[in-house]
C-alpha cells in the first residue's frame, strides 16, 4: 500500500488521524478530525499543525522530529484550539510512514485520541492492575501464613523430637544406674555373704590359738619337769625324744602358734575390709574414713593388683590428715572401685604394648593422694601411667555405655555412673585429665558435710 493509498484508506476511517510533513504541513485529515475541532474539512487544508493547538512550533517540530526518527510509535500530547474558542486535550500516537529523503520530506501520521477516553483507558487498566496487586498481594499472604505454618510445624516437631531424646537418655541413664547398682548390690552381698561366713569360724580359731598356746606351753613344761626329776629316763623315752627332735620341736611350737596368730589377725583384717567395702547395713548417710574405704577397695582388687604381663603395679598412696567424711559410703566405694578397676585395665593395655614392642622396662603405678581444700572439700585423686586417654574418648568419657573395651569385657557404665553418684548424689565434682600413652588422673572433689 502507498503513503497516498493509505491516505485514502484513512479518509474513511473513524479515528481522527492527520498526515502532517516532518515541517508541521497539514497534508491530509479525515472527517473525525474536522468533527473533533468543530470545522469543516476544507478549511483545514494549507494550514499548519501549529495553527491547531496550543503548544508552541519549537514543541511541535520536536515531537515530530522524536516520530521521524523513530521506527516505533511515539506517544505524545497535543491541545487541540477548537473553533468555539474551547481547547481539548489529546493524546496523539504519530508513526512515520514516508522516512526522509533528498527528495521529499518525512510523512508523519498522528492519531488523535480525547484524554477523556485515553483517561477511562487508564482508569480500566489502574483498576485492573489494583485488582492484579491486591490478587498478589492476598497470595504473598497466604505464601507468608504458609510459611509461617511450617515454621511452626518445624518448631514443634523439633521440640517434640527434643523431648523424646530427653526422655530417651534419661531412661538409658536410669537403665545404666539400675545395671550398674544390680552389679554392685550382688557383688557387695556376695562379699559381706564371704565376709560373714569367714568372721565366725576365724573368730573361734583366734579365741581357741590363745588356749590352744597356753595349753601347749603346760604340756612343754611338765615335760621339762619330768627329764629335770628323771634324768635318766627308759630307752625307749630316749629314743622316742630322738625321733621328734623334742628341743626344735619346743622352739618351733612357740613360732607357730605366733604365725597362726599373724595369720588369723589377717583374715580378720581382710574379714573387716570386705564388710567395710560392702557397707550393706549402711544405706544412709555416714560420717567415715574415706581412706578405709580407699584401703578395702584395693583389697578387693589385689588378685587384679598382682603383676601384670610380669610387670609388678606399685601402689602409692599419699594420705593426707582427711577430717571424716559424711557421705554414702558404699557408693563412694563403688566410685573407687570403678576408677581402679579403670586403671588396672589401662596398665595391662600399656603392658600388652610394652612386651609386643620388647621395650626393656615398665613400671606400672597407680598413685592414690589424699588431701583437704579447705576446712570443706576434700580431693581424692588416682593417677595411672597406663595408655591414656585421647581428646576423642575424653568427651565421651560420662557418657553411659560409653565404652572402649571388648564385648563382655566393659559395659560402659562405670564412670557415668561415677559422675551421678559424685555429683547429683553428694554435690560433688568429677574431672579427668590425660596424657596420651603417659598418664592418666581422676580427681573427685567432694564436700566434707553433706548439705541437705
Ligand atoms: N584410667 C583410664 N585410662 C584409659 N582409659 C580410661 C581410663 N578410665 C576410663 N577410660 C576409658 O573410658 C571408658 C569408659 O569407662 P567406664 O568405666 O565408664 O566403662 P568401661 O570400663 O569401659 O566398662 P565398665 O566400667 O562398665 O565395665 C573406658 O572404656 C576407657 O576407654
Ligand atoms: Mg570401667
């Protein structure tokens, strides 16, 4: 289609569209227009563009300039001056049609549109965009409550999952102290049942050796009164005085009544340790000696305490001047036994390493050191040289069923169930520090008075 074609076209059209020059000439118009400004069609023609509207030629020339030089439609705006001397706005969307050349200038071609209706235009499409923002607006809300639901679901599931693990590990926790407290009751009956059945049988033998000796030592001396009255006794008493060697005989019977004396003074003492470890009758709170507690720990342990991989263990023992202590006693002997029986297990590891590597010497020690704080706590402190303890293991060390021992060998209770009988049970503290393959301490702080 030609520019004059379109023109035509134009003409029949019910938009109000001017063809105009890039110079401001009014080439053509169609009826819409002339309707638009109150003229008729052929009083527009040979006038400028400038001589229909408000705006001065310099805007004119440059908005029609801004549409020559473009390939899109350039929006802009025009007053129109009608011919009952009222103005009317519009808005005009001009496209060229004919570029400029050497031969003829740009064609430009407006279409006029009343901002009334370019207004109602906008006022539909604001509308619709309000409809549009408050649409997303209610979906980002909804998104947020969304969101917000399952922050809270999360929460609550977290915290759910919380308690169930709190409750879990208090359980396991229970579970480990009713192990560990079934453990000790049956070994601490079986020791006061053995120390029971010793104590009576000893005791008739300890109050029998004094007669027993004193009758010995009559008998001794009535003979000795018969070979001082009958020097000269029968062949047969002298042979007889011979055969039994009666002055070693004599002598020896005086040593070994003193051994078997020795002797039963030990299982006394050993008969006591073990009712002193068991503790059964004493349940309660009880001011006592921690040392005799220390004391009959090792003993019960000395068939572990023996030489190990044949390297003997030294125990040292540094006691300080301790007031006596008020605590459950047969728990703390629990915690010692624990703690020893910890040590022992550490030696004998250090001892396996030792020999594999044929290392010349190993003195395996456990060092037990007592003392006063102040005139309120006291610290018992066992040390070991065996394999030690890395940082990895060191974090779990409380933990129940925290072991690093074979199957059958450790159950993993001891030192957790340490740390509650230390500290919930007599408010005390517990810690351990070591050095890898040199030493190992745990040192238990406990208050001299139990505070309830
Ligand atoms: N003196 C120590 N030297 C090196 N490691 C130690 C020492 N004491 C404790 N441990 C480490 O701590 C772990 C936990 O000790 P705990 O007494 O609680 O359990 P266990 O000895 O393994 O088993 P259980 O005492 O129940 O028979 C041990 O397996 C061991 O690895
Ligand atoms: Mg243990």
């Amino acid at each position: 289609m030609t520019p004059e074609q379109f023109l035509e076209f134009a003409r029949i059209l019910p938009e109000p569209l001017l063809l105009v020059s890039s110079e401001g000439h009014l080439l053509t118009t169609n009826q819409a227009v002339a309707d638009m400004l109150g003229l008729r069609r052929q009083e527009l023609q040979g006038k400028m563009l400038f001589d229909l509207v408000t705006e001065s030629s310099h805007e004119i020339l440059k908005y029609l300039q801004a549409c020559s030089s473009s390939r899109k439609m350039v929006l802009g705006c025009l007053t129109l001056r009608k011919n009952d001397q009222q103005t009317l706005i519009c808005r005009s969307q001009g496209a060229v049609i004919q570029p400029w050349s050497t031969e003829s200038s740009a064609l430009i071609l407006l279409r006029l549109e009343k901002r009334v209706i370019a207004n109602n235009n906008f006022v539909l499409l604001n509308k619709k965009i309000d409809e549009l923002a408050k649409e997303v607006q209610k979906r980002k809300q909804a998104e947020e409550a969304l969101w917000k639901a399952n922050q809270d679901l999360e929460i609550r599931v977290e915290k759910r999952t919380t308690a169930l693990q709190e409750t879990l590990n208090e359980l396991q926790l229970t579970q480990s102290q009713l192990i560990q407290a079934e453990k000790m009751s049956s070994l601490g009956q079986m020791v006061a049942g053995v120390a029971h059945e010793i104590n009576n049988p000893v005791n008739f033998i300890y109050a029998n050796l004094h007669h027993a000796g004193k009758y010995a030592e009559d008998l001794v001396k009535l003979i000795q009164l018969y070979q001082h009255t009958y020097p000269s006794s029968s062949l047969e008493i002298q042979e007889r005085i011979e055969v039994i060697d009666l002055d070693f005989l004599i002598q020896d019977l005086t040593k070994i009544f003193q051994s078997m004396r020795i002797g039963t003074e030990r299982i006394q003492e050993v008969v006591k340790s073990l009712r002193n470890f068991s503790r059964l009758d004493e349940a309660a709170v009880k001011s006592v000696n921690i040392h005799e507690g220390i004391d009959s720990t090792l003993m019960i342990l000395e068939h572990r305490l023996k030489a190990i991989h044949e390297y003997p263990i030294t125990i040292i023992k540094k006691y300080g001047q301790l007031p006596n202590v008020t605590c459950y006693p047969c728990q703390l002997n629990q915690v010692f036994m624990n703690i020893i029986a910890n040590a022992i297990d550490a030696l004998e590891e250090s001892a396996i390493i030792i020999k594999k590597q044929k290392l010349p010497t190993y003195n395996p020690q456990i060092q037990i050191h007592t003392k006063v704080l102040d005139d309120q706590w006291v610290t018992i402190t066992i040390t070991d040289n065996g394999v030690g303890i890395n940082e990895q293991v060191k974090s779990k060390l409380f933990d129940p069923f925290f072991t690093t021992k074979a199957v059958g060998k450790g159950t993993g209770l001891g030192l957790s169930v340490s740390y509650q009988i230390i500290v919930e049970k007599h408010a005390g503290e517990i810690s351990c520090s070591s050095t890898p393959e040199k030493c190992t301490e745990f040192v238990i702080k406990i208050p001299v008075n139990q505070v309830y």
